[in-house]
C-alpha cells in the first residue's frame, strides 16, 4: 500500500473525529488546519507580537465564554478546557495566559475568591494574606475558577423561571420556596447541583434572594418581593408558611390515598356481592365508610390551613396598602413644602386675586362714564337751545305761502236766495279772474 494513502487515510480519520466531536459554540474555522494551526501554537509575550497575541485572547476568550454558557457550567480548570478543546491530537497550548488574562480583567474568579466575596472584610483579607504567605498548595493546572457572565446569565435565567412558575400564584406567598422543590424544578437550567448552588450564591450576592431554614432545618428560599424594598429579611413567618405548606401537601397526598382506598374498597364489595359473599360485601362498605369519613376530616383541616395562608395573604396586601398610602401622603407633604405652597399663601393670594378684580371692574366703570366739558359749558343748556333753535325754524316753515296757489279769500262769499243760471255764471268768471 502507498505510503501516502496511509497517511490521507490517518487524516481523514482525524477530520471526521473532529467533525463528530464538534460542538455548536466551535467556530466554522474549527474545521480550517492552517487558520487552527497558529490559534493551537503557544503564545508569546505581547511585547514580541501583540497582534497574534491579542487575536489568540479574544479567540479562546469567546470559545470559553460559549462554552462555559452552552454547557451550562461556569466552573473550569486549565485541564478541562484541554479536553474540551481538544483538536485530534491536538491541545491548545495558551489557556495558560488566556485564563490568567481573563483573571485579570475579572471575567474570572477562583472558587475561594467567589465564595469568599460576601465575607467581611477582616476575613476576607485575613484569607488572601494567609494565601499569599503559604500559597493554596493547588496545581495551577487543576485550580478552579468561575466565569462570572455565565453564572450571572445562568442567575438570570433562574430568576426567570421562578417568575414565570411561582410568581403568578394568589397571595399564597409565592416568594417562600422550598430549595430542594426549586433544585428539581430546575435541573434543565445549569449542569448540576454544585452549580445550582453557585448560581444561588450569585443570588443572594445580587440581593435578589435570602436563604432561610425551617423549624426542622431544612432549607427555604425567599425570593424578592417586588414591593419590599431593602435587604431581604428571613423571619418566623416565612418558616411557619413553609411549614404550612408542607402540612397542606401531606394532608393532600393522605387525602388522595384515602379517597383511592374507598373506591377499591366499593370495587371489592361489588364484587363480593357478585359471589354472593354479603358478610365481605359488609366489610369492605364499612372500609369505604371510614376511608370517607377520613377524607372529609382531613379536607376540613385541609380547607382549614388554606384560610390561614389566605388570610397571611391578605394581611400582607392590607400593608402594603398602607404603605402606600404613608408613601403617598409623604410625597404629597413634601411637594408642597418643597414648592412652598402653604394654606396662609393661599389664602393671600385668593384675597390679592378679588382686590385685582375690583379695581379692574372699577376702571371699567370709570371708562365708560362720559368725559366732562373742560370750558366750563354745561351739555344740557347746550342741548335745550338747540331744541329751540329747531322749533322757531319749524315755525318758519309753516308761515311761508305755497307757490302758484291764490290767497285765501279775505270776504265771507254771499249767497243769494234766488240762484238763476246768469248769476252762475258770473261768479265762475269772477272766480277765473281772480285765480288767474
């Protein structure tokens, strides 16, 4: 066989290994040798080539990045991201300074360090000095860190889901949530329990949790109420609402066994009475008689716990009412007081408003009253001789005769006792003469 066939055979091989164990935050160029060759190689000192070293930082930056999210696993070693990242027969030789430099910038933290960042101060720096006195005796190869963003994504998503699962419930305290429940309700969300507990950790870092336990020391969760401002407090209540809950879900599963009792009992009866076996027909009613009286003193008590916590649920709401009404009425005060606005200003200035208006009525009336002659000449004499005046040309006008019209006759006309035709007509001519 040709040696060279042996060869493309061993890099086939390797190819389609590569292909098979590729995972989807692999970039495309996971598949190119030449551009994988030089991202594999081992990275020199900045000063000597800070372009091939700042290319190689943000490559591996980003795959750890997507890896660590995609696996939902935020804590690596420098080993595991080897296997991770292995190529074929190839490992990638600057994680090294990849991890130290992601370190630095606080993408990165070690495991003490993150679960050290809600100790006080004094024990905080107490641990990094004993620390640095007689080093952690860890292989730097085998040390654990946690990327940040990926828990802080992951914390998101946690938030989310409870949101989404327990906060819509009805006043029945849904911020009180048992750990283990809320642990198996999100499995599907982060790899497994040591990261769930990382991810809490984040949690109650960004304040948005509390970790309480109950009277009989097991742990509870207690998120932030939307209307609760401040630290979160884990009090008494929230351990007796749990065990409430607790109760309720006991009586609920007794409940169910006893009412799945009663109906075989009624089946078993049934079927004696089928036989004709009336003495175990009788047993099994008087099982199912009991069975059922259980049922119902239990849902009693069941109904019963349901009041309380509705009645918790309540008392809760009528506080923050309250709240929001001592909220309300502050702002309000402190409105006022800040835009200087007093009952005395107010009044003040309703007082300056009337006097404004009165005296503007009064220069209204002042306008429309007639202006006074300044000679000295009263308008009403004025007025009467012009009256005057008026009616002797009046009178003028009547004495004056009208043109082309005789004068009236001065004499009485005589009338004649005896008329006869000629006197007639002699009065017509006299007339005619003296019109003409």
């Amino acid at each position: 066989m040709n040696p060279d066939s042996l060869v493309f055979a061993s890099s086939s091989e390797i190819f389609n290994r590569i292909d098979m164990d590729r995972k989807e935050y692999f970039p495309p160029i996971w598949s190119d040798d030449i551009q994988m060759a030089g991202l594999m190689s081992m990275t020199k000192a900045r000063e000597v080539n800070p372009c091939d070293y700042d290319r190689k930082i943000k490559f591996w930056s980003e795959m750890i990045a997507r890896s660590c999210l995609q696996e939902k696993d935020p804590i690596v070693t420098v080993d595991l991201l080897k296997r991770r990242f292995r190529r074929g027969d190839q490992l990638p030789g600057s994680l090294g300074v990849v991890i130290e430099s992601m370190h630095g910038n606080g993408e990165f933290l070690t495991i003490e360090d993150f679960n050290a960042r809600d100790q006080g101060w004094m024990q905080w720096g107490y641990s990094r000095v004993i620390g640095s006195i007689w080093g952690n005796g860890t292989n730097s190869a085998k040390l654990e860190y946690v990327h940040l963003p990926t828990v802080r994504e992951l914390a998101n998503r946690l938030l989310d889901f409870y949101r989404s699962n327990h906060a819509p419930e009805d006043d029945m305290s849904p911020e009180i949530v048992a750990l283990d429940d809320f642990r198996d309700e999100c499995r599907h969300l982060v790899a497994n329990g040591r990261v769930f507990q990382l991810v809490l950790s984040e949690l109650v870092h960004q304040g948005e949790l509390t970790i309480g336990t109950s009277k009989i020391g097991e742990q509870i969760l207690k998120f932030r109420d939307g209307t609760v401002r401040g630290p979160i407090e884990w009090t008494e209540s929230d351990a007796s609402v749990h065990d409430m809950r607790r109760a309720m879900s006991k009586l609920e599963h007794e409940i169910k066994r006893l009412e799945e009792k009663a109906k075989k009992a009624e089946q078993e009866a049934r079927s004696c009475i089928r036989c004709g076996d009336r003495t175990r027909a009788t047993h099994h009613l008087r099982q199912k008689k009991r069975a059922l009286q259980e049922v119902e003193a239990k849902d009693n008590q069941y109904q019963r716990l349901l009041e309380m916590m509705h009645q918790l649920g309540q008392t809760r709401q009528n506080k923050q009412i309250m709240d929001a009404y001592r909220a309300g009425a502050s702002a309000f005060k402190a409105t006022l007081q800040r835009q200087g606005i007093q009952p005395e200003q107010i009044d003040e200035t309703m007082d300056s408003i009337s006097d404004a208006i009165a005296t503007a009525d009064e220069i209204r009336e002042a306008i429309s009253t007639a202006v006074p002659s300044a000679n000295g000449i009263d308008d009403a004499e004025l007025e009467a001789e012009l009256n005057s005046i008026l009616a002797e040309k009046k009178t003028e006008e009547k004495e004056q005769p009208l043109v082309g019209l005789p004068e009236v006759p001065v004499e009485e006309p005589h009338v004649e006792a005896t008329l006869s035709e000629e006197s007639l007509a002699q009065r017509l001519k006299r007339l005619r003469e003296s019109a003409s």
